[in-house]
C-alpha cells in the first residue's frame, strides 16, 4: 500500500492591508485566540483520539514576499505524512517544488507549485513539540 501523501489541511494563510487589526476583529468577534502569528486550532486526530493536531491560522501583511513567486493572496498548508517521499515522487511526477526541505523542532517544510501558480506549503508536523503536555 502507498503512503499518504496529504493527510489534512495545517494552515490557512492570508494577505491583507492590516495583520493586527484583522486579528484583533477576529479575536473580539469570534473568540479566535490570537498570538503575534495568528492563532492555532487544536483538532483531535482521528486514526488516534488521544493525539492533537494543529491548524495554524494566519494573516500576513498584503507586501509579503512569503508567498512568491504565486501573486495569489492566500497560501494553503497541507499535512503530510513523510515529506522526503513524497518530495521525490512529486519531482518524479513533474511538480514544481520550489526550496529545499527546512527542519524545526515542530517539523519540516517544503513549498511547491499547483498548475495556476499558488504556492502551497506541505508540513510533516511533529504536534507535540507545538504544545507539549
């Protein structure tokens, strides 16, 4: 049986003209919990119940070069499940990976391109350096 490729959604990142300001009217409106970087949804993982999950939430500054080369205003971080095969098996099927693969103590990263140009960003997560118990 083959890997999984994408295993759910891990962020939802967004330009506009004012980062704080639409934090703040999220927080005041709908509760969001907001951080200097957004704020982060916990989700319970369904294959096991007794692990978390996070969605990152994320506005971003309507100048910022984190999205380029897409001119899109919005970037989708998907999970995955094991980057460095599928990295390989997106090159071997012709995909536009932009970077190489960057590791942090919650996991590792990796941008590539869909056929319309938007940047996607894949992560392997590790949740539980994210909000250790």
């Amino acid at each position: 049986m083959e890997k999984k490729r994408v295993t759910g959604v891990g962020g939802v990142f967004f330009k506009c003209e004012d980062p704080n300001a639409v934090k703040d009217w999220y927080k005041k409106h709908l509760g969001f919990n907001t951080d200097q970087w957004g704020t982060t949804f916990e989700f319970k993982k369904v294959e096991n119940p007794s692990e978390s999950g996070y969605l990152q939430w994320s506005p971003f500054a309507k100048n910022t070069e984190y999205f380029q080369p897409s001119e899109k205003a919005f970037m989708i971080n998907y999970r995955v499940e094991d980057i460095e095969w599928l990295v390989t098996k997106l090159k071997e099927e012709g995909v536009t990976v932009l970077d190489d693969i960057e590791t942090y103590p919650y996991g590792k990263f990796i941008h590539i391109l869909d056929p319309e140009g938007n940047k996607i960003e894949l992560w392997e997560p590790i949740d539980a350096e994210l909000h250790p118990k």
